[in-house]
C-alpha cells in the first residue's frame, strides 16, 4: 500500500470531529498562504456542477438569455443535471475567474476543507491531492500533526 492509501485508511479510524477540527484549523493556516491565481489549477480541471438558480443568476450578470448562456456553457445530462461544459473552465483567465463574484457554489466551496465530515470525502480530496497546493499542503501537514508513521512493509 502507498503512503497516501495508507494514510486515508488510518484517517478513517480517526474521530470524524477530530479530524474535522484538525482539516479546518490547517486549512484556515494554509490557505491565506496560497495564492489559488498562481496555480489556477482547480478552473483548468473541475467538472463544475451548477443548478438552476446559479445559471440564471451568471446569465443575468452576463446579460445573456438562459438559452444563450446554457448553449454557450452548460452541457445537460440525461437526468437534467447541468455541468459546465468546457475543461477548463471558459471563466477562466490568466488563472483567474472571470465572474468571480458571481461563480457557481462548486467553485465557491473548492476545496471543501471546511466542509464538516471530512473523513467521507477522502477518495474526492485524494483525487485532487497532486492539483490542489492548499490540498497538498493539509494533508501533508495533516500527517504530521497525527504523527503518522507510513508503513514500510506491503
């Protein structure tokens, strides 16, 4: 088992409101000390899903109608549920948002380390572990604190 692997199954023993005070204190650290616009990776790699209230709300800010702006940006599933249809993202400028004041909660709630019930999302933050530097650096200070000791043996 890789260190990673190893480390999410022993984060899963772990007390969920433990760890969860643990995730949010680093984060609150971490994150003022990254600057998301030198990396931008989240807006160059995210599927963002987004509902009905947020489209109409970027539609009116981009005085387009919903027709226009779903054409332009959102591609629909089967079921109805919308995703923003280009990788990355077409807000995204010089690893900036575009619309920031007006992004879709996805992007608002990236990368949900202050999300309580951390423990469940291990799989989603590992996904964005080598993309993420705020992620990166928790989890890596997160090992640290709880002084975990990788195996050697697999």
């Amino acid at each position: 088992m890789v260190e990673n692997d190893q480390f999410q199954f022993y984060l899963r023993q772990v007390d969920s409101q433990e760890l969860d005070k643990a995730v949010f204190q680093l984060a609150e650290t971490i994150s003022p000390k990254i600057n998301c616009t030198d990396c931008g990776n989240c807006c160059k790699s995210l599927m963002v899903n987004i509902d009905e209230a947020e489209a109409n709300h970027l539609a009116q800010h981009l005085g387009k109608s919903r027709e226009d702006f779903d054409e332009a940006y959102i591609s629909k599933g089967e079921s109805g549920r919308m995703v923003i249809n280009s990788i990355p993202c077409h807000f995204l400028e010089d690893n900036s948002c575009t619309v920031y004041e007006h992004r879709f909660a996805g992007c608002r709630e990236f990368p949900a380390l202050h999300v309580p019930d951390f423990n469940k999302r291990l799989f989603t933050t590992y996904m964005h572990y080598d993309r993420c530097p705020i992620i990166f650096n928790v989890m890596e200070n997160l090992k640290l604190n709880l002084q975990f000791k990788p195996s050697t043996t697999e």
